[in-house]
C-alpha cells in the first residue's frame, strides 16, 4: 500500500484519536476512591466494561477491539504492525516452556495472540514438533526447551527468549521501511538493555550473562555498557549520561519504576509528530502504540486501587497520554 493509500486509514485513525484518554482524565482515575468508580469513569468514556467489570477483562478487551479496528482498516497490510505483536510471541513461548514442568498449568498463563496463535506454541513445545512454529523461532523454542529441561534454570531459558525477542524487533524495525518504526524497535532495544543491565549490576552478574542477555542496538555500545554495568549501576549511570538517553539519568538512578516510565514517555514523546502526520503507515503505528500506552496505565491504576495504595504513589507510575 502506497503513503497516498492510507489516506483513508489516517482519516479513520485521527476519528479514534479524539477518543483517547487524556491527562486530565488519567488524573480522574488516579484520584477516585476505588476500582469501581474507575470501572464507571471509563464506562463513561465508552470503554467497554462488560457485566462483570472484571479489570483484567476489561484491558484484554480494549486490546482486542484496537486490533479488530486497525484489521478492518488495514487488511493485508495489517501484517507491518507485527512489530508490536512480537513480544506477545515470546512471552507466550516463555509460559509453553515452564508449563512442561507444571502438572497443572495456571489459568492465565498465556497472553492473547501475537503473530503466533497461542495454541500453535504450546502443541508445537508438548509434542516436540518445532518444525511447525515459523524458522528461528521454531529451533528457539527446541533450544530453550532443551535448556531448560536438562538445566532446570528458568532463568537460563528465559534469557534466551528475551534476547531472541528483542532481536525480532529491531531486526523488524530495520526491515519495516518506516523511519517511525526503526525509532520505535532502536527505544524498545535501548531501554531493554538498559534495564536488564541495571538489574544485572544490582545482582551482581557476570560478563557471560551480559553477552547472552544484551540486544545490539545502534544506540548503544554495547562492550562498554557491559563494562560499566560490571562495574556496578553507578558507572552504569554514568555511561548513559554520555548517550542518547541521558535525560533518563535521574529515573535511573531513582529506582526500575521510574526509569522504566521514563522510557516509555520517550517513546510517547517521539510520536507525537505523527499527529500531523496525514501520509502512510507512521501514524497509524503511533495510534497503536497510544493505545497500548493508555492500556498499560490504566492497568497501574486498577492494579494500585485494587491493592489500597495512594493515589500519589499511582500517580507517579502513570504514563504521560499521547491525546
């Protein structure tokens, strides 16, 4: 599809935009007195509540209308959004692996589809037949099978899927032709290394670990990142100070919360030029990553009403609103 043939699809898109959530309305949910009257401020909103107003039921619901809508106005096209489904992908191989130990796998522990239908991944790992996932993710998920059955090590395994997803998306990124997605999957990567190097330094990890757990990424170096991560999370603080990502020092050094929401309004911030944006296929992205975006702070609500926390203490955690 050509840049002047998503004109359509824009217009649609900028329609749905004027139904996000906006700050001022986020700021609503924080400060309401329970998860019921956040249920009824966001059935207001037209969100779909359902009869239950069950809050996990809700997000996977919104989730799923979001993608209904950019199939209906995207079609064949809809596969160049897969970049933002892929994580989906290895979060479920991550459940089939671990669920071969558990004789009586836990409601839930699978997310909904990626570009990978669930049940796809988990016949494929019961029954051994890796051939019928798609390529490298096929002989993955035999690796991390293997490496998990024989070493036990949830972590080990973990790791490798990790990695494996965050080199999908940048190498999707790359490939996608759209220099909003090459933007979006070089942050994901970034931020990713970044917080795992951070945790790493905290607990003290050795090079073999960065190697295997790190991404490359453009942004980044990194051998010097693994260096300065060795070296502890200051030097790790001050190795960031010299990249792109700088402005995040602070969070960084604050605590994992406030980096992580330091990365995602990153993200929000460096879409925002897409709202003037009346040509191809980088708007119709940030719409979806709005979404998401919305969708995970209304989550940190409901999650903190939910277990009595203070409003202030949700406020902080609440990422910035694209609308």
């Amino acid at each position: 599809m050509s840049d002047t043939n998503y004109i359509f699809a824009v217009t649609r898109i900028r329609g749905k935009e004027n139904q996000l959530l906006t700050e001022g309305f986020m700021h609503q949910l924080v400060e309401a007195k329970d998860v019921s009257e956040v249920v009824r401020l966001l059935r207001d909103k037209g969100w779909d509540t359902g009869g239950t107003g069950d809050p996990a039921k809700i997000l996977e619901d919104e989730r799923a209308k979001t993608w209904d809508f950019l199939r209906e106005i995207l079609k064949e096209d809809i596969h160049k959004l897969d970049v933002f489904l892929y994580a989906q992908d290895y979060m479920n191989l991550k459940s089939a692996v671990k669920a071969q130990k558990l004789k009586h796998p836990y409601e839930g522990i699978y997310g909904p589809d990626g570009t990978i239908p669930v049940s796809k991944i988990v016949s494929a790992v019961e029954k051994k037949q890796f051939e019928t996932l798609p390529g490298d993710f096929g002989k993955l998920a035999a690796d991390a099978l293997d490496t998990f059955l024989h070493t036990g090590d949830g972590q080990l395994s973990d790791v490798m899927i990790d990695r494996a997803a965050l080199d999908s998306i940048y190498a999707a990124g790359k490939k996608s032709g759209s220099d909003f997605l090459k933007q979006y999957a070089e942050i994901t990567v970034a931020s990713a290394d970044l917080k795992v190097a951070l945790r790493a330094a905290h607990t003290g990890k050795n090079r073999d670990f960065y190697e295997k757990a790190l991404a490359e990424c453009k942004s980044l170096d990194k051998a010097t990142l693994i260096k300065a991560a060795e070296q502890g999370p200051d030097a790790l603080a001050d190795y960031l100070s010299m990249t792109d990502y700088a402005g995040g020092v602070d969070a960084f050094r604050t605590s994992m919360s406030a980096f992580e929401r330091w990365c995602d309004n990153l993200l929000i911030e460096k879409m925002r030029p897409q709202k003037y944006n009346p040509f191809g296929l980088d708007p119709v992205a940030a719409y979806v990553l709005a979404r998401e975006n919305e969708i995970k702070s209304v989550r940190i609500v409901l999650l903190g009403k939910e277990n009595g926390l203070p409003a202030s203490f949700i406020e902080e955690r609440v990422r910035e609103m694209y609308a």
